[in-house]
C-alpha cells in the first residue's frame, strides 16, 4: 500500500476549541469516542425496522445482511415500499455505542438539528452495555442536563448532558437510554436520525424503562436517533480523526453488530498500539454526495456540523464521490473536475480549523447498479488528482487496496459483499489495516 504525502508534515494537532461546560483541569480536555452523522426522516419514513432515510440510496443491494432483500430490477429501479414508519410514544429508547477511547468521566450529547418542534427527554442513563438489551447493573448512571433529569431540546438545537463519574474502557459497548413521554415521528416535524446503523438497538414497551438492567423490548432497531455523539475527558492532546465519507465509510453490507466498518478497524489499531490515544468517529452517510442532497445534505452542507464541531478533532479522512458518479450515470456534469472543487472546498476549510486533513481514493464499482463506462472515467480521473495532485496532507489508497490486479475497475472478489460496490467484512477490514498509523 503506497501512502502519498502533501508537502506538509504529518503531526498531531491540538485542537484548542474545546467547550469550557463540564471541563476538567488544565490537562484534560473532551474528546468524542463515538459520533454518527445525523440527516433527517420525514414523517412517513421508518426509523425502526430498516427506514432509509430523506431518500433512496444509489441503486444495487445495500441491504444489511440478514434483511429482507429488495426487490429486484433494472438501474434506477426503487427498493419497493418502504417499511411503515415505526413512532415512539411515552417509551424508552435504548441506543448501543461502541467506544473508541476510554475514560473515567462521560457525556452524551444529543440533537434535534432536523427539527421543527421541541422534543422532551423524560430521563436519561448511561452504563456499560453487558449483552443485547442488557446492561452492567453496577455502572448504570443517570444523566442530568443543567442540573435536572429532565430536558428540552428545542427545534435546530443540540443539547449536552453534564458530565458523569463512569470507568469507559476503550473498544467496549456503551447504552445510552432515553425516556421519551410524548410522541416522536406523528407529527410535521422531521426526526434526527442515523438509518443503516449496522448496530441493533431497543425499543421498549410502554413507560419509563431508562436505567433498568434489561429493557422489556417491543421493537429492535437498525437507527440511531437524536443521538450526536458520547464524549469522555481525556488527557489533553488526545487526537480524534472523522472518517467522512458516504456508504462504503458507513459501513453497508457490513455484519451488524460486529464492528466491522473500516473506521472501526482503524480504532481497533490505534488502540493496541503505544503512543498517543486517538479516537475515530464515523460520519458517514449511505447515499451520501460531494456536490446533492438527497441521502442527507451534501458533503459541502455538512462538514462543519459532522467534522469542524466534533469534540477534539485534529483529523480528518475524506472518501467521497462515488454517488455523485454514479447517479450521473452518462450525465457529463458533474464532471470530475466539479468533484475536484469539491473536494478543495473541503480541505481548504479543515485546514482553516488547523486540521490535517488526508484523501482517500474511491474503490472500484463496476458491476454496481449505476457503473458506466463514463462514471469510471471520473472515477479514475478523481483518484489521480488526489493521489498526484499534493492538495491533501497524505494519501490514503483505498482503490489499491481493494481492486482486482486482473480488472482493477472491480472488486476483489474476496473483498466484494456481492453488490459489486460494497466491501464485505474482509474488505472492510483490508481497508482499516492498510492505513499508516503514522499518519495519526
């Protein structure tokens, strides 16, 4: 694997912008050991039970592992309908996260950024998830916001718990519950979410379960909701890196449950070595664009709320693109040199944050739903820019990684989940292995 370099040395970042709320002494600082990049579901969209998100992600499979499969048809063809959205009403949510980093004191931050109406937290806990629905009964601690056990998150707003006493070890599972008293998904105002969680969640029965040792299940889920991030206090010039990115960073087609998305490799690595603790945060989005809206805003709209604000950020991998290719299918625009502005608009405002901001080439997908023969000329022209052109600190070459020696347009068949634009577990894995720890 060839790591391409900018003119600029790789080095640790402090990232200085830390929030004084909560904060610990002058050499501990917040960092995020989980985040997830949030869009929004409309009312008539399914959180629970497999909902997609504001729209249909690129053709071909890119169901998790285990769903019902789609229905089949031609490019382009629609998923069939969509599962009916699944509300919540006077329940408790019961959300797995898996940590990064650890450490002995802990936050969690909510949103409601795709809101249109206030929503009400009833209660809250966080402990150390021991399996499935249940969690470490010793270490369940409630959350308080201001002081209080309840909240409101207004419309547009995140809101930050005050921090708790709680021993987080580093690559373990965390439940963070929410008791909500009123209605969620009934009415006109979108819900902040993370569909495709590849992660099972819980929801309960009727009435306030938050905190309880194994929660009385009426529902599991594959989404995240109004859940922003879980931060700990760390020592101070502890580094966080953001994987920004569209499905293949989301990690689609991955087993759920098992933490195999590449970011998740890539933690898993820098944990067990010696040096400096690094966090990684996933942002990815399936269906995600450069330059369109549609599976969440675009990468431009949404690089600061995903990447620029994340708690301790020194780092960011950007890998997006391909569905900006792929929807065009034979369109000339957007032309790889639109993708290119793109991409420079990005690194330009990490830079500006003081961020060391790395490239990551798109992977092959011929054989996908939407592979044309003038999309991968795109493809193949975007990737030369980011690996000769020096705008990015380094490089790192995911199409290396993964592409057939034999036809390097496809998948490794080894490395392929079968949708010819996904990695498989393997593959995923391949890609979180092949990163220079240095860069970190």
């Amino acid at each position: 694997m060839k790591i391409w370099r900018g003119l600029l040395g790789v080095s640790l970042v402090a990232f200085t912008g830390v929030p004084a709320f909560g904060q610990g002494g002058a050499q501990e600082q917040w960092v995020a050991t989980w985040a997830t990049a949030l869009v929004a579901r409309a009312q008539g969209q399914g959180a629970f039970g497999g909902g997609r998100g504001p729209a249909p992600p690129p053709p071909g499979p890119a169901a998790q592992p285990g769903a019902a499969a789609a229905p089949a048809g031609p490019p382009g063809a629609g998923r069939g309908a969509p599962p009916a959205p699944v509300t919540v009403s006077n329940q408790t949510v019961r959300q797995i996260v898996h940590t990064s980093i650890g450490g002995e004191r802990v936050r969690v931050v909510l949103s409601n950024a795709f809101g249109t109406a206030p929503l009400e937290i009833g209660t809250a806990h966080v402990a150390l998830r021991e399996r499935e629905a249940a969690v470490v009964a010793g270490s369940v601690k409630p959350l308080t916001f201001g002081g209080g056990p309840t909240a409101r998150i207004l419309p547009g707003a995140t809101l930050v718990s005050d921090p708790v006493d709680l021993k987080v070890p580093a690559l373990s599972d965390l439940a963070v519950d929410l008791y909500l008293p009123g209605e969620l998904g009934t009415g006109p105002s979108p819900v902040t979410t993370h569909n495709g969680a590849s992660q099972t969640n819980y929801l309960s029965t009727s009435g306030q379960h938050s905190g309880v040792a194994t929660i009385p299940v009426d529902r599991r889920a594959t989404a995240w909701f109004l859940l922003a991030r879980v931060e700990v206090l760390a020592p101070r010039g502890t580094a966080a890196v953001v994987a920004f990115g569209d499905s293949i960073t989301d990690g689609a087609r991955s087993t759920a449950d098992l933490n195999s998305r590449w970011p998740d490799h890539l933690a898993r690595r820098l944990a067990s070595r010696q040096g400096p603790r690094v966090a990684v945060l996933n942002a990815g989005i399936s269906g995600n664009q450069v330059l369109g809206d549609g599976a969440g805003v675009s990468a431009l709209a949404r690089f600061d709320r995903d990447v620029l604000t994340q708690t301790g950020v020194t780092h960011v991998v950007i890998m997006e693109g391909i569905n900006d290719i792929g929807i065009a299918r034979n369109s000339p625009t957007p032309s790889a040199a639109d993708l290119i502005a793109g991409h420079k608009q990005l690194i330009e405002r990490a830079r500006a944050r003081g961020l060391k901001v790395y490239g990551a080439t798109l992977t092959p997908f011929e054989g996908a739903g939407y592979w044309t023969a003038e999309g991968e000329a795109k493809r193949q022209a975007l990737n030369e820019w980011i690996r000769t052109s020096g705008a990015y600190d380094a490089v790192i070459d995911f199409d290396q990684v993964t592409r057939d020696p034999g036809a390097p347009t496809k998948f490794l068949p080894a490395y392929d989940s079968g949708d010819h634009l996904h990695p498989g577990d393997a593959g995923y894995k391949a890609m979180g292995e092949a990163i220079d720890l240095a860069l970190f």
